[in-house]
C-alpha cells in the first residue's frame, strides 16, 4: 500500500498487539520474532525498554520495525532489531513507508545517543541506500522445505542419516515433546552446555516467559536416557514456519547422538502438523552447525545485519574479533562450577543482544 500524506510513525501501545500481530502475520518475511510475544518476554524478563514503531493510516498498521534497547553499564547502549534471535527488521506495505520507519528509527537512535542495528532475513533496499549502514554478519539462516508428512520426510533422508537417527534409539534414549513443565529439563541441557561452550546463559526466567508468551505456540522437546535428560530444544510456530532458537546436548552424552533423535522429533511434529519450512537458525558457512544442519537438506538463507551509529558515521565491522581474548573468556567461564555459571551467567546474558 502506497503511504498518503496521513500515515503516522508511533509507538504502539499493549492494547494494539493483535493489530501489530496481525500485520506481522501478512507478511512473507516476517516470523515468529517479529510477533508481539517476543516484545513482551523482552520486557519482562530482563527489563529492556522496547520501542515497537508502527507506520499508522487511519486504525490500519501499514508498516512495522520492532526495537529494543540494550544497555549494559557504562554505555550508550544500542538499539537492536532484534535482540536474542537471528532478525527482526522491518514490514511495510511499500517503499515509502519503509523508508520513513528507518528514518525514524536514525531519529530515535539520535536522541537516545545509541548506536543502531536492524537486523533483516533479507536485503532491506531502504537501509541499502543509506550508505551510513554497513552489513556487518556473514551468517546465514539454514532453511529446510518440509514435505506434506514425516512418512515422506523420512523417505527423502540419505540412509547414513537415518541410520544415525536410529542409532539413539538403540542404545535406549526416548524424546518427548512438552510445554511449560519440561523447562526444568530443557534448562538443566541448556545451562550445562552453554557453560561447557563457555557463554553466559540465559536466564531461566527468560525461557519461562517465551513459552508463557508464545503458548500454544512453544514448544520443548527432551531426550532422555533413563530419566535424566541429556538433549533439550525449543521450537517456535509460526503458521507454516517452524524455528529453533536454541538446542543443547551433554556432551558425555553425546556418543549416543542424542542431537539426532531431538532434530529428527521436531522434523517429525513439524512435518505431521502444517509446517512447510523449518528454520534450524543462524551457522556460519563451513563451521560445524552449518555442516550439521546441511545434512538435513537445509539450504543456506543470509542474513542482512546492518549497523548504523548516531553520530552519523559509520562504525567500523567487528566481524572480525580478538580471537585470543575470546578464547580466553571462554576458557575461564568454562572452569566455572556450573552453580555459579548459572549465576552470573543471566546478569551478563541480557546484555548481550546476539
């Protein structure tokens, strides 16, 4: 829809978040971040200010760009589109109306003296002809064409991945899909590995609120040995598109390929209930999750991540970091006991908007 001189860029308010949702869901590019559930997990798990613009003609939302304010201590902070997930960007109904909600995203990044990032699941010709944006990700979302059932699914996998989907069963391991009472389990996975890759994890609140916000939406998945869980995930539905933001395995247990058995469960729900495209999430091409998910038959989508800085110059690209200094951080987050990992990691975690 083309904007007329009546279109208005404001913040929403929770009263308009089905309309926001709605237009959220008219979308081709939009997903399950992007949704209103996501805003309020932000908010109310780690206390971020968010900053929703909608592009307003008359009572129809036109166009959306969805920001969050990261601020750790000490800094200016910045306003990310979006933070804790691979894009959010922006979705207008035309050209125009996506060029006045970055122009007044610059502004808002302006008066807030942060820097800018939106980040896209594709080229965003508006923020391309801004040349005080730069691309700063070379990594890419893995996306995998489901069939209509698991039946076909199954029958269009290479017989060395089946046979390494059936290797776990073998050995005794089972899964099972939840809700909100699998957290505990899902965390235990998710805390241990995130402290054996040395990263901060998030908190347990924050998972709590996503499945509270996305309901019926969310769902956990847990592979047992026994009684004890050695592999947990998470996927987010969003009508035909299914998407994994985090999944997490022991690694003692990983001789078992517990990765294979939780992967091929929610292939399985995703395929036998509606879902069309599966989104393993972001790799860096020729790094070990890219090879993993490629197995599957995922192709490789890029991702658009543009910087801006609201002096007006562009910042410099960090995709290449210290690689010492993070191996060492890494190394001694990983010495850490696991209950203070489990500590400090969430008060470090929410500030980092990746």
């Amino acid at each position: 829809m083309t904007p007329t001189l009546m279109t208005e860029i404001r913040l929403i308010d929770s009263s308009e978040d089905n309309t926001w949702d709605q237009h959220v869901l008219s979308h081709d590019f939009s997903g399950p971040y992007l949704l209103t559930a996501w805003k309020n997990a932000v908010e109310s798990a780690y206390g971020h200010d968010t900053f929703y613009l909608a592009a307003c003609s008359g009572n129809e939302i036109t166009g959306v760009l969805p920001l969050v304010k990261v601020k750790p201590p000490l800094t200016n902070g910045v306003l990310v589109s979006l933070p804790f997930c691979d894009y959010g960007g922006i979705l207008a109904d035309g050209r125009d109306t996506e060029k006045a909600l970055l122009q007044r995203a610059v502004e808002l990044a302006d008066k807030l003296k942060t820097a800018l990032e939106i980040r896209t699941p594709a080229r965003c010709p508006a923020i391309e002809e801004n040349k005080k944006f730069i691309q700063v990700t070379d990594k890419c979302r893995m996306l995998l064409e489901l069939p209509g059932n698991s039946t076909v699914l199954w029958s269009g996998l290479k017989s060395k991945l089946r046979s390494q989907i059936k290797k776990p069963l073998k050995e005794g391991l089972t899964a099972r899909l939840g809700s909100r009472e699998m957290t505990g389990d899902f965390y235990r996975v998710f805390s241990r590995n995130m402290r054996d890759l040395g990263s901060p994890v998030h908190s347990r609140r924050w998972i709590e609120t996503v499945v509270d916000t996305f309901g019926e939406n969310a769902c956990i998945g847990v592979v047992y040995r026994d009684s004890q869980p050695v592999g947990a995930g998470i996927i987010l539905l969003h009508e035909k598109n299914i998407t994994i933001p985090w999944a997490s395995t022991l690694k003692e247990f990983n001789r078992f390929s517990p990765n294979m058995l939780l992967y091929w469960t929610f292939l399985e729900f995703a395929a036998d209930n509606g879902g069309r495209l599966f989104d393993f999430g972001r790799s860096t091409p020729g790094e070990g999750t890219y090879a993993f998910k490629k197995q599957w038959g995922a192709l490789p989508a890029p991702l658009f991540w543009y910087r801006y800085n609201s002096r007006g110059l562009p910042l410099k690209n960090h995709s290449s970091e210290n690689g010492r200094l993070r191996s060492a951080l890494e190394g001694a987050w990983q010495r850490l006991p696991l209950q203070a990992a489990n500590a400090l990691g969430p008060r470090v975690r929410k500030y980092i908007d990746k």
